[in-house]
C-alpha cells in the first residue's frame, strides 16, 4: 500500500512537468554554477597512464552486449611511476538502445611502481565510440597498503580516457580532486581539524 501510495505521488508529481520541458535537451536544461553550494572543486593532474588492450571478447547478456577486452600492460608515470602488468581485463557493457556508441566501463588496472610496491588501480567509467575511437570520463580509485603510499586510499580522483580501436593503445590521465570551499563563505566542518568547530 505504501508502495502505491508512493508512485501514485511520484507520477502525480511528474504529471505537472510541461511537455515542453521534459523534451527539452539536457545540454539546454543545465543550470548555472550559482545553483550549487560548493564552489567547482580544484582538479590538479597527478597520473598519467599509456595502456595497451587486447581485441574484446563479446557476450550477449540481458543487459545488453558485454566486451571483455585484456589488459595487454604500459606505463605510468607522474605522482608514480612504474609499469601496469598484463594482467585482468576492462569490461564494458553497451546498454541496448545506443546503437554501440556507449558503454558502461570497469577496470582493474595492476601497478607496479619503479620501488617494487603492488598498487591496485580501479576504474569506473562511462565511454563513447566514433571514428575507431573512445573517449570518456570517469572515477577512479587505488588500493594499497604501503605505508608511504596509504593516503592513496583516501583521495578523491577522476579521469579522461582516450583510445584507438585500430592499435589498442590508450591514455588515461588522473586527477586529484580537491574542496574549494563553499560559496557562501561558511567553513566546511567536515575539513577543519578536529575541534576546529561543530554542526
């Protein structure tokens, strides 16, 4: 009953949309930076990785066409260095209705740092295909113990990902994300040192 009750008001509520909005294109929907709390975070490069793929392996799923294509290996350089390993494979799912131009994409990327140190390196994506290539943004992530390296685990990174589908070479570049505060001028609690103030 509650359930019901819930999209009964949920459709009510889209009910009261206008047609000419809800057709409007996203690109011309998309508000100023005035709409938003926080200020446009700082975005400062911090990784730079060249990655080879193998050809994928393609499955037909019920989420539509699935590609699995190997990690061949490359190099990274920047905050660190080091070589990414042949090991694991990107999966990407192309929902049905895009005609192949999108997908949604994964990836667990190996390192090996020039000191020897084993760095996992998470990729989380959404990619777009034309003219034998991709290109996309996504969220990115490391996993690691080392005692030098353990604040990895804790940052914020995004990326931008660019591909030749005729040589399987691609570069990623991570950034490191960063507060730059909220534009009301109020201190961001959660930021401060402790004792440094309360909600």
């Amino acid at each position: 009953m509650f359930f019901q009750s819930t999209l009964a008001a949920a459709l009510a509520a889209l009910a009261v949309l206008s047609p000419a909005a809800s057709a409007q294109p996203l690109e011309s929907r998309k508000t100023d930076t005035g709409v938003t709390t926080f200020k446009s975070p700082s975005v400062k490069p911090f990784l730079h990785l060249n990655i080879i793929a193998d050809l994928p392996s393609n499955a037909s799923t019920l989420y539509g066409i699935t590609a699995r294509a190997p990690n061949m290996g490359g190099n990274f350089t920047g905050a660190i260095e080091g070589k990414i390993l042949p090991l694991g494979a990107a999966i990407e799912t192309i929902p049905t209705g895009t005609n192949g131009t999108t997908s949604f994409y994964t990836n667990t990327w190996s390192l090996n740092t020039t000191s020897g140190t084993g760095i996992l390196l998470d990729a989380t994506a959404t990619i777009h295909y034309a003219n034998n290539a991709l290109h996309g943004f996504g969220s990115m992530s490391f996993r690691t113990d080392d005692k030098n390296l353990i604040e990895l685990n804790y940052g914020s990174y995004v990326a931008e990902f660019e591909g030749n589908f005729n040589t399987g070479e691609a570069v990623v570049d991570v950034f490191d994300l960063a507060s730059n505060g909220r534009r009301d001028g109020q201190k961001v609690l959660a930021l401060l040192p402790p004792g440094g103030g309360s909600a």
